[in-house]
C-alpha cells in the first residue's frame, strides 16, 4: 500500500536538528523523497506499524509533527503530479 508520509520537526535547537535527520533517514530507508518532507513509501502494514513506531520514538511530541495519509494498494489514481523532479514508480523493475 502506498503512504504518504509528512513531517515538520522544530529545529530550532541541536536536538530539534538530530531529530530531523533521524526521521529523514528512517523515512528514506522505507521509501522516497519526493519534497523536503515528504516522503512516498510503498510498504505493508506491519511495516508501517514497525516505521510509525520508530518516528514516533523519535520525535518530540511537544514541538514536532508527523502524518501519515494511507492511499491503499489503488493509490496510482489518487495521485496527480505537475512540473519537474517527477519520482519514480515504486512499483516498478529498478535497476541499480
């Protein structure tokens, strides 16, 4: 299933900074970067059990937010894209 993940961590200490790349860095081991932070993953639900868990761990729950919009497994005709940078599908070969 497709879920789209977004966050907005405060920065404005060191911690707020660590805290930031943590979650960038578990978001992109799951998925990819589509925008500053937003990520797109395409995993199942234990999964995003497991990933829902390590941000929310991660985050301070006081100065930091995150969301997580579930698409589904049809999420290919929910989504609309528009200008450049346009990211691949997860659901294809890749090829490294």
């Amino acid at each position: 299933m497709m879920v789209i993940i977004t966050y907005d961590v405060a920065v404005s200490s060191s911690n707020g900074i660590k805290r930031l790349r943590q979650i960038s860095k578990q978001c992109l081991n799951y998925g990819q970067r589509v925008q500053n932070s937003v990520y797109e993953c395409v995993i199942d639900n234990a999964t995003l059990i497991m990933l829902k868990k390590k941000l929310l761990d991660i985050m301070d729950k006081n100065e930091d937010s995150i969301r997580f919009y579930i698409l589904g497994n049809n999420w290919d005709m929910k989504v609309e894209h528009y200008g450049a940078k346009k990211s691949y599908n997860p659901e294809d070969v890749i090829i490294i």
